[in-house]
C-alpha cells in the first residue's frame, strides 16, 4: 500500500511539474523547455517547505485556507463573470 502510495505521488508530483514547465516555455516563448525544469523544480520545492513546515500546517494550509483563496473565487466567482461577459459579447453581436 505505501508503496503504491509513494509511487502514485511521484507520478503527480511528476505530470504537473511538467505541465508546469511546459506551460512556462509556452507563457514566454521559450523554445526549448528543458531549461526551465531545474529552476521550476527548485521553486517549486522551496516553495513546498516555506509553506508548511510540518503535517498539520499541510493540512490546515490546504483545507482550511486554501479552501477560501483558491476554490471560492474559481468555483464561485470567475464563472458567473464569465456568462456575463459571454451573453454581452453575444448580445453586442446580435445587435450588429
């Protein structure tokens, strides 16, 4: 099971650290993505041990805030704004 467990994470941690990189070289035009690997890589993992230092920070850090920063304006606020700016953008071309 932990096994599994330890593999699985590898394999997340492993597609979005690519994801990432590729996203980056595509965000400024950088024509070989390689490059960025190691310097995400090393973002990334500074940014892992500042924002929780021990398991219970991890948890707290991920449902309880992260739960109000990130998902509430994803889930809740971008999208209404986006019909809005949809039937807008349909009605002015109806118009024309």
């Amino acid at each position: 099971f932990m096994l599994a467990l330890v593999i699985g994470g590898f394999i997340k941690i492993s597609v979005l650290l690519y994801a990432a990189v590729i996203g980056t070289a595509n965000l400024f035009k950088i024509k070989s993505p390689s490059r960025l690997s190691y310097p995400l890589g090393f973002i990334i993992l500074f940014m892992a041990s500042t924002i929780a230092s021990n398991f219970q920070e991890h948890l707290h850090e991920g449902l309880k805030v992260e739960m109000f920063i990130l998902h509430m304006p994803i889930l809740a606020i971008i999208p209404p704004l986006l019909l809005l700016v949809a039937f807008l953008k349909n009605r002015k071309k109806q118009r024309e």
